[in-house]
C-alpha cells in the first residue's frame, strides 16, 4: 500500500484526489495568492512524481499539458503519487511575463530561502514541499517570446535512471544539458530526485502539436515508471541525442526572412535566411555554421545584430533524425483527438 503524503498540514491518504492551496505573499493590493498543487495518491505504493510548468510565467504550454494529463482516464489506475502544478510563477502568469514582480528568474532562485526575496521564498516552498518530498520530476518549458522551440528533451544523460526516462518519453531530439546553477533541476539532482525538462513551443502562445507531445511522453514517463500500466502499442522509437548545440546569430542588424523551418535538417553554409534593410538596397544571407537540425528559432522579422535565429542541435547520423523528426512531427498532427480535447488552432 501506498504511504500517505503530508503537505503542509495536509495529510493526503493513498486512494485519494485532493486539490491544495499552498500560500503565497499576498500581493501590495492585499490580494491573497496561492499555489494550487493537485495530488493524485494511488492505493498501491509507487513513485512520486512532479509535474510543474509555468515557473516562466509566460510559457503556458504546460498548464494546458497539466489539464489533459489531469483528465486521463488511466489515471484511476495509478500506483504511486502523482503531482501536478500547473502554475508555479503565479505573479508571472498574472502580468504575461517570463519574470517575478523583483524582475527575478525563478529558475535562478533554486533552492530558495525561506527568509529571502520573493523568488526565493516560492523557490524554497516549491522545494520543501513538492520537490525534496518526490522521487522524480518533469518540469514543462516553452521557448522565450517570439522564439519557437521544436519539442525536445533536456537532461543529465550521465545519469542512468535520468537516461531511460528521457528515452521513454517518445520525443525524437534529446539535449544532453548540464544543470544550470540555481535552476530547478540542479537543486532537485542535489536531493537525489531524477527530473527531465520539456521544451516545446512559444511562451504566451497554445501549440497543439507541443501540448499532444507532452501528454503523450509523461505518460510514457509514467509507464516506465510503473505508475501506469504498459500499453501494447509499440513503444515510441529510440531518440536522437545531440552532440552539441549552437545558435546562429545576426551578422547584421535588419529584418529577417527565414526560409528553414522547426526540425529543418540542413547542412554545412546552407542558406538560412536573408537580413535585409527596409529598402531591400542591401542584403546579406545568414548561413548555417554547421550540418545539424533546427531545434529552435525566432519568430519575429526585427533583428539586431548579434541577436539569436536559429538554434541548431549536431548529431552524429543527422539524416536519421531529420526523418525521424518528420514521423514524430506527422504523428501528432495525425493523432485522433478526444472529444473533449479538440484541437487548438
């Protein structure tokens, strides 16, 4: 049997499905604030697993992954606890912006400090209430403002336990990243928690192929676990992990035309795009540095010199990915929808 869950002075009993309301600081207005966290306790022990998003508060694919997740009819047979915190950066959400109200990055706050600025006081909370109490974690992202990123995975692949989760979440590009100091990930790896980050989409837009993806590998996620049962279908292919990654830059300040879409395979000096001036009277081309796929790119015209196009992710076999890619990407456009998941346009 599954063990019962104290949060606060919550005690949540296996067999059970709770909503929780973790306070916040109240905002100048007096407004009180919460952090809503819904805990799903199986009756047979299992894993405890973690799934938050919008601790940017303007990527927002998470929160709408979180919902569908929520409403799996799997679930009912679930073995362990599942957690789910679809918005950890509330004041973000509430302005549409990636920052808390001290103009922190949350993912720089990590562990926290329960005595500290705002963004570590909600770093600390997050930590000693959902995080340091879970053996596994998967933390939902989207690309910045105006910048797209092909769904991919990032984790310690260094990590035995961390590898096969992010192999079983069905994903073809996997990004072997370090931790970053003060991030989520890096403070959950120091309590011995095994986390993948999910990266799909634009911040402050809906991207149904980013949200589909998403549901889909955390319940693969879920599956290798054990939390759920195995499905028949065959599992999802072996991804590709990337050996580096780099963003392309602007060599010049203009306005840019892209012509390489998300998951585009290209190759060494291919033709990415053009910067021109208003008047078109000059004109230069922006060139790939390297043989690779684009896993990552802007999505506004106005560009200044120096400034991030394309992010372009090397693999050893990079025609396999590219076709990989192109599966997985059909796959979900093809995907049947649940009556009551209608497709986002």
């Amino acid at each position: 049997m599954a063990e019962p869950l104290v949060i606060q002075r919550h005690t949540i009993m296996p067999g059970s499905r709770v909503t929780l309301e973790l306070p916040l600081a109240q905002l100048y207005t007096h407004t009180p604030l919460t952090l809503p966290v819904h805990v799903m306790c199986g009756r047979k022990g299992g894993p405890r697993l973690f799934v938050s998003a919008a601790i940017h508060g303007d990527e927002l694919n998470g929160v709408e992954i979180i919902r569908r997740l929520l409403r799996q009819a799997s679930l009912k047979r679930l073995r362990g606890t599942l957690l789910a915190i679809p918005i950890v950066n509330v004041y973000g959400v509430i302005q549409h912006s990636r920052y808390l109200p001290d103009r922190r990055d949350l993912n720089r706050a990590f562990p926290g400090l329960e005595g500290g600025s705002l963004a570590a006081r909600l770093a600390h909370l997050f930590m000693s209430e959902i995080v340091e109490k879970c053996t596994h974690g998967i933390d939902l992202h989207t690309g910045a403002i105006h910048r797209s990123n092909l769904p991919q995975i990032r984790a310690n692949m260094g990590d035995a336990a961390t590898a096969r989760l992010a192999r079983a979440f069905g994903v073809p590009v996997v990004i072997n990243s370090d931790t970053r100091d003060g991030s989520l990930r890096e403070a959950a790896a120091e309590h011995g928690v095994h986390m993948l980050v999910y990266e799909a989409g634009e911040a402050l837009r809906f991207d149904e192929l980013s949200i589909r993806a998403g549901v889909h590998g955390i319940m693969n996620v879920m599956r290798e676990l054990g939390m759920l049962p195995r499905r028949r279908q065959p599992r999802p292919g072996e991804p590709f992990v990337a050996r580096a990654s780099a963003w392309v830059r602007a060599p010049l300040s203009g306005i840019l035309r892209a012509i390489v879409p998300l998951g585009a395979r290209i190759k060494r000096n291919d033709v990415m795009g053009f910067i021109a001036d208003p008047f078109g009277e000059t004109e230069v081309e922006v060139k790939a540095p390297a043989s690779g796929i684009v896993i990552g790119r802007t999505n506004i015209p106005l560009v200044h010199e120096g400034e991030a196009l394309f992010h372009v992710a090397r693999f050893e076999d990079v025609k396999g990915v590219a076709q990989q890619v192109e599966s997985f990407q059909a796959e979900q456009v093809e995907a049947p929808y649940v009556a009551e998941h209608p497709p986002i346009v």
